[in-house]
C-alpha cells in the first residue's frame, strides 16, 4: 500500500469509521494533559479577577474612610437636629450610610416630633384651664376674700374656678 491508497481509503465512510476512534482517542489525550497542565492556574486567576483579595492596609484605609464618612454626616445630623430643635440624643436612630437617607430621617422624625410637642401642649394647657384654641383670655382666678364677698349667680358663672381654688387649698 502506497500513501495514495491509504489517503483514499481513509476518505471513505468505511476509513472515516476506522480512524475517528484513534483520533478521538488521541484528542482526549491532549485535552487531558492542557487540564493537567494549564486549566488550574486559568481557574484560580479568573476567581482572583472576579474576587480581588484587599491587603490588610486597603482593608484598614477602607475602613478609616467608612469611619471618616459616618463622623462627617453625624456631625451634619447633630447640627441639623440642634437647628431644628430636635433632642440631640436620639440622632444614633436616625443616621444612615448616605446623607441624604440620613437628613430624610431627620425631617421624618421632626414632623413627627412637632405633632407631638404640640399635642401634648394643647393637652397641658387645656388642664391649665387655657383655651389652645387661641382664646387670649386668661383663666378665671380667685383669692379667698373675693369667693367670701361673691355672690351665687357670680359662683354658679364660675364654679369650675372658684372648685379648682378650693382643691388647690386642701
């Protein structure tokens, strides 16, 4: 048998069949050996380029930063809070990694605060006898010589006062 002969026949399904194991055989081989060889090192550099390791003093300046960024919109807080009225004690609550979520916080928190204030103002005054409606008129008082000299059409007008001057005697 010549080359020529041997070429031909191996063009043939018949020498197609007959030498496709033997490549097969010898490509799985090589792909085996580059494995071996070459895909750990590849893998190992692909996960260090997807997940970089920080040295200890890029872990620590990040850190720093983070510390530096957090004093910094506190310290915004604590102004804001100061301006605003706001108990300054409570402003840990409100903070947030970004400033503006942090000054959002603190708006959120003196609308609420204010409500409050106000509604327990209008409460205290309304048991101090003051209209918080905005009625200028001070509270009805009485010494004991007036409740002495008044009359019953001038207590029945105002006994709530005159009742509240004597619970406050006994």
């Amino acid at each position: 048998m010549n080359p020529e002969e041997i070429k031909q026949f191996l063009e043939t399904d018949d020498g197609k069949k007959f030498l496709q194991p033997r490549l097969d055989q010898h490509f799985t081989k090589g792909l085996e050996t580059w494995k071996a060889n070459n895909l750990d090192k590849l893998v190992n550099q692909k996960v260090k380029e997807l997940n970089p390791t920080k040295n200890p003093l890029e872990i620590k300046v990040e850190k720093l930063e983070k510390t530096l960024k957090m004093k910094e919109i506190k310290e915004k807080a604590l102004e804001k809070a100061h301006k605003d009225g706001l108990p300054t004690q409570l402003i840990e609550f409100f903070l947030s990694d970004d400033s503006e979520k942090t000054e959002a916080n603190l708006n959120i928190f003196k609308d609420v605060f204010d409500q409050h204030l106000q509604s327990k103002t209008k409460e205290r005054l309304k048991e101090d006898g003051i209209d918080p409606k905005g009625s200028l008129q001070q509270p009805k008082t009485f010494t004991i010589e007036q409740l002495e000299s008044m009359s019953e059409k001038d207590y029945l007008e105002n006994e709530e006062a005159v009742l509240q001057l004597l619970t406050s005697q006994n």
